[in-house]
C-alpha cells in the first residue's frame, strides 16, 4: 500500500510509477549503458527527473522508499573512478533492476486497490468521535 499526497488522485501517481518503470528500463538499455559511467549518471538523472514529477503526488517518505532509497544515497556519495567498471555496473544495475520491481509492484498494488473500490469491495469506516 502506498500513501498519496493530500488531495492527490490514484490516477496520476498510477501514471507517474507505470512510466518511471518504463523510463528505468529504457536507461538500462541506452546507449548511455554502453559504459558504467553512463549507466550510473543515466540513473542519477532518471532520479532526478522522478522525484520532481512524484512531489506534490507522493508524501516525501514515499518517494523516499520508491526512488531516493539507502542504495541511491550510498551511489550518490561514491566516487565512480573508485570503483572498477564491474563493480559499478554491478551496483546501478541492482539498483534499477530494485527500482523496476518496486514499481511495478506499488503500480500493481494501486490498480488492485481501485478495483477493490470500483467494485464495492472495499469500504471506508469513519468514527464519529464528537459524541459527546
């Protein structure tokens, strides 16, 4: 389960994870991905791009989970030519292949939950606690 931002409707979030997903998948097979360095400063700029599309849909802590994770942070304060070109590789692309699943997965879960409520399966319980 996902949180919305206030206001927010399901749709555009839905929107927003099916293309991030795509995008992701799209990164790891430009020609960018040829070398390392293009694979990880493809990532970094898909990132980028997500988080400013994702505020104002998603609480922080949600985007916090789907894009800027540990692993993101850890990527971002590494130092690429400390690496070998493997290593690098190794390390974005479990990243993306991470980001992909997740995605996928929150997008999913959020088709399943309309549908729920398209269907009358779900229901919304408010507590009345003004009685006094």
């Amino acid at each position: 389960m996902i949180k919305l931002a206030l206001g927010a409707s399901p749709d555009r979030p839905r929107a927003v994870l099916r293309d991030a997903a795509r995008e992701i998948e799209n990164v790891r097979g430009s020609t960018q991905a040829e070398y390392a360095i293009g694979l990880y400063n493809a990532y970094f700029a898909w990132a980028s791009h997500q988080v400013r599309l994702m505020s104002g849909l998603l609480p922080d802590e949600e985007i916090d989970r789907l894009i800027t994770t540990r692993r993101y942070w850890t990527l971002l304060s590494l130092e690429p030519s400390a690496v070998t070109e493997r290593t690098l590789r190794l390390l974005v692309d479990g990243e993306i292949s991470q980001r992909i699943e997740y995605l996928k997965a929150v997008q999913e879960g959020i088709t399943a939950d309309l549908a729920r409520w398209d269907s009358g399966a779900a229901v919304a319980v408010v507590l009345d606690t003004g009685s006094g």
